[in-house]
C-alpha cells in the first residue's frame, strides 16, 4: 500500500461493509507507525469535536487515541449515500478535493487524505501528519464534499494503463541514468527491490477484488523505478532545460499512477 489514507480507506471500507473488523484497521495502520494520534486540524473543528487542536507544529504533538479515528469514521458515514474516499492531491491537480477549504490545502501539502460523507454534504476530511519518525497523526477537518464526484477509470483501462507505464518507466530509468556514477554502489535494480521491500510490508483486506490488487502492485512497480530514477545522480538535471524534459518524462506515468490508485482502492468485490 502506497500511503497511510490508501491504507485506511480500503481496510474502513471493508470494516464498514462488515467484511472486517476494527482491529483489523488498528493492526493495518500500525504498520505504518507505532504510535498514532487523531487531532483537530483546525479550532473550528477542534469546537466540534472536542479533539485537541494541532496549532503549533513547534510544540510538542498532542493529540487523542487512534480508536477516536474509528468513532469519527462510523459517525460520518451514516447517510445512505455517503462515502470513503481516497485523494492524491498535489499542486496544479486538486481533482476530488474541496478546493479553498482548510481539508484541500492540508491534503495537497501531504499529497494525500480522504474523506467521508455524502456528496454535496458536510462531511469529515483526514490527513495523515507525521510528527517525528514514528509518529503519525490524523488531522481531523470539517469538510463540504464535493457534490460531483468525478468517477473513477475503469479497472480494465487501469490495468491497461499500469502495464504500459512499466515499460515506460523502465525506458525512462534507462534514459535518465545514463552512466553509473559510482560503480561501485548499488544498481537501479536493487535499488528499486529496496523501495518496493518498504512498500510490501503492508497487506490488503480479502474483501478488495484481486485485479484491484493487481493494479496496486503494478503501481507500486512504477513508482518504484520514478523513484529510483528521479533520486539517481546520473540523472540529476543540471539546466533549466533539462529539469524541463524530466518533468515532462515523469509527470505524465505519476498522474497515470494516481489514476490507477484511486480507481483501485475505490474498487469494491
């Protein structure tokens, strides 16, 4: 699983379709962090809910138990039409998210959330925060939800999709690390074996269906190679020029791999 709001999107999902139970969310997210927090990410919320209110990122982090992320989760999701949601904001690319509110600006900064309501409704937005190293805490936001929610790519375009995107993204490693600085230092294969052992460790409830699954793993493959090709210093880019063609390399297969994300998670067996 590629983020901690990807993680607790499709484990909530199935606790609340009855396919799995509370501490099978709790175990699931402390694989990313020992110790979680759940805070207001704004006074005004922090009135409504009477969580302690996360104001100074100096201080040192207060905040309530994680069970209260599991009370909040079941009380915002009581409309007949209500929903759970992934985002994977990031600038110039806020789709899903309420733009101008306080959830949007702290999602886009953390380059992921979700929320959960009925479009068109007041709901509750969370961003995940990591306060130290081991530390995670849930920023809570009173929210509008958007009323109209663009839909998801099919599963099949996004498998389709993140089978094209390996073999670009194989092409693009190649392409950007030309020569190996240090031959003596590890290759790119390993190097992506080594992001993708950090992303492994983390398990997706029964309930998600198997192609869902699929395009998770096919995802996590890609950004693994981005990765090792965006931090490899053959492929450093030494002119605006050239920090200009990477972009235009990378940016298309990492919104391509946001796509297939959302469209993953989202999916229900």
């Amino acid at each position: 699983m590629s983020t901690p709001s990807a993680t607790l999107t499709v484990w909530a999902s199935s606790w609340l379709a009855g396919r799995s139970a509370p501490d099978d969310v709790l175990d699931a997210l402390r694989a990313w962090a020992p110790r979680q927090t759940v805070a207001a990410g704004d006074p005004v919320t922090g009135g409504h809910t009477g969580l302690p209110w996360a104001a100074d990122e100096s201080e040192e982090p207060t905040g309530a138990g994680i069970m209260v992320l599991l009370k909040l989760i079941r009380e915002a999701f009581t409309a007949p039409t209500a929903q759970l949601r992934l985002v994977l904001p990031i600038p110039g690319d806020v789709r899903g998210v309420p733009v101008g509110t306080e959830f949007a600006s702290a999602a886009t900064e953390a380059g992921e959330g979700l929320f959960i309501g009925a479009p068109g409704s007041d709901g509750t937005g969370l961003v995940p925060i990591w306060t130290d190293d081991e530390t995670l805490q849930w920023r809570v936001y009173a929210t509008p939800i958007p009323y109209a929610i663009e839909p998801d790519m099919p599963l099949g375009e996004a498998e389709y999709a993140m089978r094209q995107a390996v073999r670009d993204a194989a092409d693009a490693l190649q392409q950007l690390h030309t020569t190996q600085v240090d031959p003596t230092g590890p290759s790119p294969r390993d190097l992506i074996e080594d992001e993708l052992e950090a992303l492994s460790q983390h398990h997706y409830p029964d309930s998600l269906p198997l192609r869902a699954r699929r395009i998770l793993d096919t995802a996590d493959q890609v950004a693994a190679i981005l990765t090792v090709a965006e931090r490899a210093p053959a492929s450093a880019p030494t002119s605006a020029t050239a920090i200009a063609a990477q972009e235009s390399l990378l940016r298309p297969l990492w919104n391509a791999i946001r796509s297939a994300r959302l469209a993953a998670v989202h999916a229900r067996g």
